[in-house]
C-alpha cells in the first residue's frame, strides 16, 4: 500500500506553513487552509500545477516518492472561487515527519467502505467514440478501474487485469478503465502495455466519484449498487467478488 499515489494526503497535512518566497505563484491565488478546503468540498484534479520551494515543475511520476517519503509537506494556492490551481511542497519538520509517518501506519484508506451504495451514473465515450453509459448497463455486472498512465502501481496490475478480462469473456460483465489522461498519452502508453478494458478519459467521472488515490478497483452490481471498492492490488477479492455477483 505504501507505493500507493494517496493525493488525499494533501488536505491533512498543510496547518503549518512557514515564512517562505512563493514569488513564482501567481498573485491571484492566495493560500489555503484546511478549513477553506473542507467547506468547500475541495476536489484535487491530478492536473494541478506542482512545484518544489524554487518553482521547479514537479511532474506526476515524482509525487507518489514525495509524498511517500514523508519530506516534503504541501502548500495549496487557490482562486477567489476556493478551487486550488497550484501546489508547492516544502520541506517537513521533524513533527511532521513523525506524524506522517504514525497516520501512513495506521489509516487504511479502504476502511470507509460500506456496500450497497448506488454507484452515480455517467455517460460518456471510450477512446474508440463509443457510447458508455452505466444506466444501460443495469443488469450486468460492471467492474471500473481509475488509473493513470504515469501511475506505476497502475501498470503493474495490468497484467492481472486483463486475465481477470479473460475469465469473464463470455459473462455478462463489462470492464471500464477511467483515467482523466488525454487519448494520445494513453495510446501512447497502450503501445508498451495492453489493457484489456474498455478505456475511458473522462476527469469528471473521477471526480464525481471522488477518487484520489491510484489504483482504484470497483465491482458494482446487476442493480447498480457497488460491492467492492479497494485501492491498492485486491484483484483476487475483486474476482470473488465478481463471480458471487454473477451467482447471485
């Protein structure tokens, strides 16, 4: 779990923030608190701009080891609307490294889970321009993946992935992948790695569901409720789940 992207960290961890020169910010954000944060039901978009305390551009592939290393601490800038536009990690106290360190021990993010929530519907199109909606897929089983492509952990499952696919070619289960990377990355990507799923870009659905943290598994079932959610690699628990679906 601990190689997992956890952007959810972020809210918890930006009280204390010291005097520093964030000259390379634009003037029209200002910092926010947790409070601000919270009140306002900040969603993280994985597209934010990152930057180290020099203004250097962090990309997506170095956050997962810096906020596993539990050195850096982040600082959010947000518009007059409370939406956060920018991030900058800082170096972490002794404190917080202690803290980080206690609360990544203890807090599993897949406690919050309870089953039979009615999964929100979407519509939208695959990478191929086909309709994919989960309201016409009531009836069947249907499995979802949020993943990215600079997302390792992600990668890695595929393999997995794609022969949990095969198992169930021929039952009424549909495997959905939703990533909010543009098509080009993503066929990029596909031309190393193959993917079994029906392939989505669509970062609003990830943020309707409010997904942060990489990757992420959901079975929901022939009446629309979900039965399985983990982040992490839970791919036999998600199999059982899906064929006691099927069973039912």
């Amino acid at each position: 779990m601990k190689k997992i992207l956890l952007i959810a960290l972020l809210i918890a961890q930006t009280a204390l923030i010291f005097a520093q020169d964030y000259s390379f910010i634009s003037k029209d954000l200002h910092k926010m608190t947790d409070e601000e944060m919270l009140k306002n039901n900040v969603q993280f978009s994985p597209n934010i701009a990152m930057f180290d305390v020099d203004g250097n551009s962090i990309g997506e592939s170095q956050i997962n080891d810096i906020m596993m290393s539990g050195n850096f601490m982040p600082v959010i800038f947000g518009n007059k609307n409370h939406e956060p536009k920018a991030l900058v990690f800082r170096a972490s106290t002794k404190e917080e490294k202690e803290q980080m360190k206690n609360a990544m021990s203890r807090r599993d993010p897949n406690d919050d889970f309870k089953t039979g929530v009615l999964a929100n519907d979407f519509t939208t199109t695959d990478l191929d321009g086909e309709k994919v909606a989960l309201k016409d897929l009531r009836g069947k089983v249907v499995v979802l993946n949020f993943w990215f492509t600079e997302c390792q952990p992600c990668i890695a499952e595929m393999p997995e992935l794609n022969k949990i696919v095969a198992k169930y070619k021929n039952k009424d289960v549909v495997f959905i992948a939703i990533t909010f990377d543009d098509k080009d990355k993503v066929e990029t990507l596909l031309k190393k790695h193959q993917f079994d799923y029906k392939i989505v870009s669509d970062l609003a659905i990830i943020q309707d569901y409010k997904v942060n943290a990489f990757p992420l598994s959901m079975v929901i079932d022939q009446k629309g409720e979900i039965i399985f959610k983990k982040i992490g690699p839970f791919l036999k628990e998600m199999d059982t789940k899906i064929g006691l679906a099927l069973n039912q």
